[in-house]
C-alpha cells in the first residue's frame, strides 16, 4: 500500500511567490536559462541551476556551482522569502490552462515505494542525468523540484479536494507570464490530513507521469543517507521524495511529434509510394488552411514538401501488446526503422522531438529549415501509460507530453 505522507513545506511567502516560481530546470539550456535568471533574479531557476550566478568559465557541473546552490537557497530561506509550515501539512496545487484544471495532492512519497514497485515507472534513467540532480539534492539538502505522479481518482479524495478549493481561500492564487494559472491552497487540518494518507494507503499503485530522473535522484540520495545512518527508523525526512500527485481523469497528454532531417537515400516520390504501401492515406492536403491533425489512436498526419497526409495503420500492424500497441511504437516498427533506416531514436541524430505544445506550425517550420518529413502523432493515453507501467514495462523515448508543468520553487522538502 503507498505511503503517501505531509510534511512542513518551506515555500515562498504569499507576495514572492509568483516571482520565484520557476519552469522545471530540464527544459532550459544554459544560455536560456541565464537569460531567465538576468530578466528575473528572483526566479528559483537561480536555485535550480546555479550555474547562471557564474559566467561561462564556470562549469555548469563544477563543484562551485552545487555549493551556490544551497547557498542561496538557504540564503533566501533566512532572508524571510520561504517560511516553513510548524506542521506537517498537505498542498493543493491547481494549474490552468486554457481553462482546464488540474489539481494534485502536494506531498512526500516513500523511496521504498518507488523501490518495491508501487511507484511505477516507464521510462529507463540515464546515470550522467541523475548525478546532476543527485550532486544538486544531496549539496542543497533538500528537494526543490517536485516529481509529477498519477494515480486513478478516487471519490474520497475528489470530494475533499472539492470542499477545500470552495471553502477557502487559496494560500496562491497568480498567472504566469505563459498564461498558465497557479492556485495553492494549504491542509492543515488533522481530520482532512487523515482523509488523505488513509486514501493513499489503500492504493497498490501509482504511477510516474514525469520526472524519472529527478524520483531516480531523489531515491539514491535517500539510499546514500541510509548508508551513512545505519541506525536510521524509516522515519527521517531523506527516506521520502517531494510529489504531486494528479487524478488520472485530470491529466492531458499531448503529442509528441518526429521531424526527420532526411529520406535514408529516397527521393520524396520513392518515399511517398513506400508510405502508400504501408499506411492506408485517409486525406491529402490541408483542411480549411490548416495542417491536418490526427483525430483518433491509430492515425498519424505526416507533411512533406509543403503537403500533408493523413495516414492510418494498417490492421496487421496493430497490436494488443501495452507497448507494441502504441502508436509510437508502431510508427518506429512500420516506417522510422525499415523505410527511414532510424533503429534507435534515442541515439540517432537524424531525428527530433517537438512537443504538442508547439503545434502543428512548428513541424511545417522544422521541414523548411533542417528536416525533410515530419509525423504528427496522435497522443498517447493516460490508460496506455498505466498499462505499460502495470506490465513491468518501458515506453519508447519520447511518447508522453504532459502540459501543463509544474513549477519549481512553489515547495520545497528539507531532507533534516
């Protein structure tokens, strides 16, 4: 049964927090990043990737860099930015976007789940990128990004949720400069407390949504801190993991499209025919002006040359396997590795990734600077996920996008 518990939050004060919150580290470059850090240096990017208090001398990874990092942090911590909650609470955390809302259950989630399984996981984590966030953690004593997990609704749980975003006054209420709505609201109450570590305790699984390698970080400093304390109880605060936690019937995915930056030695006719003779082409063209999406699982819309295809699987190629079912997995199986010559996505420079988030547009823009065929993808369910993750199972890189992301800065878990 999950161990899902509350604990005393250092978070911003309630005028700071719409300037500290930060977009996570991972979805910035340096020179990004440092311009973010120059527009506002309050943002806890500063925190979250302390390389930007240097100039490029300094190693984004060097040892200066960790040892900044906690320095501001706690800095700012005494400073009176971030207080401290004197006992151990819940947060609602509400994001909208585009006028859907989603609301998750802020809280600490146990290493030994994630250990044992009952923190499921999709996706493999490569060591070079969790030693930055292990280095990070271990060096700042605490966690400042919190990892982004599923679970299926529950009623118990919704009806709470509900009673206190009518109730009450939320503790954050702001928008960010990217249109996204930010609501926090604080559980204190011991009754409502209960209610939610007692609905937990009777899950046997959650899942992670994003964020693997920052739980496989959080998880190994915790490993390392049993280590160095062998007496230790399980109760200490490094044997549990900053989470939000989502209802599945809250979340969207979006898709995550392949741009390719050539046709493995066809010219586009040769090419066309191949997709013709392996895909069944439902459209050709654009509808109203606009690029053609996919509507439904088993579509994907390709443009090329300035022209889209609207294209289905064929049923042989089909699948009930959780991951060989997938679209994704189909697209890599029928035409990135036997037509386009792509056998591994992960390492082969000839193809991208864009998130849904940067619309069709940005696959039109992509084939007229650097790729000859992009695919737009139909997005890959919440049920897919579960069902993956449920079968002991990895999903192919790159087939979830969720939207919107959870800042950083919001919340933060001292490990002591």
């Amino acid at each position: 049964m999950a161990k899902v518990l509350p604990f005393k939050g250092i978070r911003p004060s309630k005028e700071r927090a719409a300037t500290i919150a930060a977009l996570p580290y991972d979805v910035y470059n340096r020179s990004e990043a440092e311009a973010v850090v120059a527009q506002n240096p309050d943002s806890f990017l500063a925190v979250d990737r302390a390389e930007t208090n240097f100039d490029s001398s300094v190693g984004t990874y060097d040892e200066v860099v960790y040892q900044k990092a906690h320095d501001l942090l706690w800095q700012w911590i005494e400073e009176g930015r971030f207080i401290q909650d004197d006992k151990p609470c819940y947060y609602l955390y509400q994001l909208t976007m585009d006028g859907r809302c989603q609301t998750g259950i802020v809280a600490c989630s146990s290493i030994d789940d994630y250990e044992q399984g009952v923190i499921k996981k999709h996706e493999n984590t490569r060591a070079e990128k969790e030693a930055d966030r292990i280095h990070h953690v271990d060096s700042c004593n605490a966690q400042t990004g919190p990892i982004f997990l599923a679970y299926r609704a529950q009623a118990k749980i919704d009806e709470l949720v509900n009673k206190i975003t009518t109730e009450n006054a939320p503790e954050y209420d702001f928008v960010a400069d990217d249109g996204i709505g930010h609501r926090v609201f604080v559980i204190n109450d011991d009754a409502d407390v209960d209610v939610l570590k007692n609905a937990f305790a009777e899950m046997n699984a959650i899942y992670i949504a994003d964020g693997h390698h920052r739980a496989a970080s959080a998880v190994k400093v915790g490993q390392r801190r049993r280590a160095a304390n062998p007496g230790y109880t399980g109760d200490e605060e490094f044997n549990y993991f900053l989470s939000v936690l989502f209802p599945d019937n809250q979340l969207m995915i979006m898709d995550y499209n392949r741009v390719v930056k050539d046709l493995n030695g066809l010219s586009e006719d040769e090419f066309i025919d191949v997709i013709k003779s392996k895909m069944n082409v439902v459209k050709v063209g654009e509808v109203n002006g606009k690029p053609i999406a996919p509507t439904k699982k088993g579509q994907v819309s390709m443009t090329i040359n300035g022209t889209w295809y609207l294209l289905e699987f064929k049923q042989v190629d089909r699948s009930d396997d959780p991951v060989d079912g997938l679209d994704v997995s189909i697209l890599q199986n029928v035409i990135l590795n036997p037509v386009l010559g792509i056998s591994d996505p992960k390492t082969d420079d000839r193809i991208d990734f864009v998130g849904g988030i940067r619309g069709l547009e940005e696959l039109e823009r992509r084939c007229n600077v650097d790729c000859k065929v992009a695919f737009a993808m139909y997005p890959t369910s919440i049920g897919e996920l579960f069902a993956v993750a449920d079968a002991g199972r990895l999903m192919p890189p790159k087939s979830t996008w969720f939207e919107p992301k959870l800042r950083s800065g919001l919340f933060i878990h001292a490990l002591d």
